[in-house]
C-alpha cells in the first residue's frame, strides 16, 4: 500500500500532530516516505516521541510548537520548513476541537450560551483549523513540483449536527464548505495540479471516546451501520490517499469516514 501511495521526496506539515488523529497520520506518512514537520499546541512530550519513532523509519522529522490562530505564527513555520527542506508539498490541518463553555446539555440551553465562546469555537476551527494554515503554506504548496495538496479535518457533524455541539457543527460545516471554495480558487488561479480536500471522521478511538460509559458506547453502536468505534488508522488511510498522486483527480470533496452513522 506504501508503494501504491508512496509520498517519497515529499514535505509533508501536519498541524495538530500530538493527537490520535494527527500521530495516525503522521505514522502513515512516514511510512510511505514523507518527510515531516509537525506542530503541536501544548503536548510537546507526545510530539517528540512520536518524532522519534518516525526518524527510526528513515524519514526527516522536525518538531515545532505553533499557534495555529497566529497568522504571524503559522507564517514564521511555514517559511522555516521551506529552509529547512526546500519545498512543502502537503498540508494536513487537524488542529481544532471543542469549547466546552459552546456546548448545550443540562441546564444549559442555546439562549445560555455566551457568544464569545461560540466566537472562539468558530474561529479556533474555520480560522486556525482551515484558513490561515491555508494563507501561510498554501503559497508554497501551489509551487511543489508533485502538485500540491491540503487536507482539511473536519467532521460528520458538518453534516449530522450532534446535540450539544451548535458552535463545533457549524464550525465544521464551514470547513467544508472553504474547502470546496478554495480548491476550485487554486486550481484556476495558481496550479491546476493543486488539490484542497476534506476528512469528515465520525467517532473514532480518541481520549475523548475512551471516557464514554460502556452504556453509551452500546447506545452509540446502535447509530453506526458498521457497529464499531472508527480508528484513527481509518483516518490515516483516508489522508494518505487523498495526498498521494492515486488521487490525482480528487478535489473539492469531503470523504465522510464514520461507518455510515452520516446515513441514519
């Protein structure tokens, strides 16, 4: 699979590399010959060792703390690995998440909510997980010489909005919809070889799924066609794909991965 999907020679930067979602995708590149530069939030200690295990596959790996919602930030990095390795050729955005002060549930309805929190959901997942990582690499990525792609991370609930999530939903929603917007912008204005597509994970193993109570596993089980919790390998394996050259005629699309809970 690593030779049919092969990344060698190419750059690859993932933002949000500490979480289970990011280190799956970072394995699997390295595994099929990408050089990496990975940042993180605030884990640094998972970050480094990851680093360490992937240089043991052969591949150049450099570690960088960056503010994903710091246009200044994302742009120092970008110009630092475009030194440091001479071209950036992929683009992963998995930084993001939830706020819990945006999230309903209990007591606490919609009419509630604080509109700042809800304005920090938003920004921290359609600004720092999709648009300004896009302004600060996409420039380079436009100029590699095997085309170019970004790949956006965002959710099933874009599409299947979840109780309790209306910031995180929406956020999600927007990801997707810039992500069609921007592929067609690049491909018309700077490389026709360049591609913007999306990740939608449904529930997948994470810190988050590992907390739920074994009843509302059973529960969520019920809602998902293929019976199981996803993995972030699945995740992984969809990412490799869309930055592989087997993907050359893939672009605009969000590739739903959530076992078919998106259809119920």
């Amino acid at each position: 699979m690593t030779q049919l999907f092969s990344l060698i020679g190419r750059v690859a930067v993932i933002n949000g590399a500490s979480g289970a979602i990011g280190a799956a995708i970072a394995r699997g590149y390295a595994e099929a010959g990408a050089d990496l530069a990975l940042t993180y939030n605030s884990n640094v200690s998972a970050t480094e060792a990851l680093a360490e295990e992937l240089r043991k596959l052969g591949v150049q790996v450099i570690v960088d703390q960056v503010n994903v919602q710091s246009e200044q930030a994302l742009r120092d990095h970008a110009g630092k690995v475009q030194v440091r390795f001479g071209s950036t050729d992929i683009l992963v955005n998995c930084a993001g998440g939830n706020i819990k002060a945006a999230m309903t549930g209990g007591d606490r309805r919609f009419f509630d909510l604080e509109a700042q929190a809800i304005s920090d959901t938003l920004n921290l997942n359609v600004m720092g997980g999709a648009v300004l990582p896009s302004l600060a690499y996409g420039p380079n990525i436009a100029a590699s010489a095997f085309g170019g792609s970004i790949i956006n991370v965002t959710s099933m609930n874009a599409y299947r909005p979840l109780e309790g999530r209306p910031a995180y939903a929406a956020s999600k929603a927007a990801v997707s919809n810039f992500t069609q917007w921007l592929a067609s912008h690049v491909a018309q204005n700077y490389a026709q070889t360049m591609r913007v597509n999306a990740i939608a994970p449904g529930f997948i193993e994470t810190d988050m799924t590992a907390d739920m109570t074994d009843e509302n596993k059973e529960n969520l089980y019920l809602q998902i066609p293929l019976g199981r919790i996803g993995s972030p390998k699945d995740i992984a394996t969809a990412a490799l794909f869309l930055a592989s050259d087997e993907a050359g005629y893939i672009t605009g699309q969000t590739i739903t991965v959530d076992g078919g809970m998106v259809m119920n």
